[in-house]
C-alpha cells in the first residue's frame, strides 16, 4: 500500500479529475483477483489520498445484478457476498459516491430497476449514487432512453455510457464522428 499511495499521489499531481474511480468492478475476477478485503484496504488509501488533494471518490463498480439479489434476500454466497462486504465497508468509508454499472439489452430496461437499486444503496450506505459505465447491448432507441430515464429517475449524480464494440456486447452510440439513431437518442434523453 505504500507503493500504492506514492504512485496515486503522482497521478494525482499532475492529473485533477473531478472524480477518482478506484479501480474497475473489483467483483469482475478480470480486474481484481484477490480478496474482496484487499479491494477495501486500497479504497481507504485511495480515498486520503484522493481527499488530500481535493479530488472526489467512488468504488470501482458493484453491478445492478448482485445488489438486486441482496435487495431480494438471495443467497449470499460467491461475488453476491463480496458486495455484500463492499456495501457493509461503504457505510463507514469517507467515499464520496457508490459507483454502480449495468447493462441493458433488448428494447427496454426493466421499470423501476435503477431506481431500486440506487435508493437500496443511498440507504445502506448514506452516499449518493453514480454510474460511471453502463452499456447497452442493443441498437434500440428504447432501450438507451429507458435506461438515461431510469439513472434520472434514480438520482444518479452521473451516468457515463460505455459506447463501442466490445467482447461484452456493447453497441456504439458512434460511427466516426456521426452518432447512430442510439447516440441521438443518448443525446436527447441526457439533456
């Protein structure tokens, strides 16, 4: 963790973001691969050092999907239980945003579902909520305007789409420099 804070701390001297996301969805086994613990340890460094140079906080992501099982009383077991322990740490954590990630595919995002989510976290941690990728895995106009709907109606302080071709299924809001009928519909929903 020392060599850890020397290098954000040099980051973080030259660059001044608005907001620091620590790391990526540390629930994602391609992105973290230790203990859930260790994840928590370097939030908490990230964090002072984040502060100490006046730049906001969030966590690398949990993920729609596993707080809706916890919301619904699942079994707490695998990645569910590691959100579990992030939302529980979160609590007491100086974080300055809950960063959640979701995708959405077909032609509509289930009603209410971001909504959910959002004011389940807001309650169980006392932080206000963002997101900063969600992904859509559909062309549909429908779908990207249920979903910026829904970060709205949710109270999400930020929404960043995550737009391109990717292993995962993403669909570009792009082609070039011209946005797609999805981009436009982007475009005209965040406003």
């Amino acid at each position: 963790m020392v060599t850890y804070k020397k290098l954000l701390q040099a980051v973080l001297s030259k660059y001044k973001p608005e907001v620091a996301v620590i790391e990526n969805e540390p629930t994602t086994a391609i992105f973290h691969s230790g203990p859930i613990e260790d994840y928590i340890t370097m939030l908490k460094v990230a964090i002072d050092v984040c502060h100490s140079n006046g730049v906001k906080v969030a966590d690398g992501a949990i993920h729609v999907g596993y707080v809706q099982n916890i919301m619904n009383g699942g079994r707490l077991s695998g990645k569910t239980l590691d959100v579990q322990k992030l939302i529980t740490a979160y609590k007491n954590l100086n974080l300055d945003y809950v960063n959640i990630h979701t995708s959405g595919d077909g032609s509509s995002y289930p009603s209410g579902v971001l909504e959910k989510v959002a004011d389940y976290v807001r309650g169980a941690t006392g932080k206000p909520v963002m997101s900063n990728e969600f992904s859509v895995h559909s062309t549909s106009t429908s779908l990207v305007k249920s979903m910026v709907n829904g970060f709205k109606a949710g109270n999400y302080v930020y929404a960043v789409v995550r737009s391109g071709n990717s292993s995962s299924g993403a669909e570009p809001l792009h082609k070039g420099t011209n946005l797609l009928p999805n981009g436009i519909a982007f475009r005209d929903n965040i406003q």
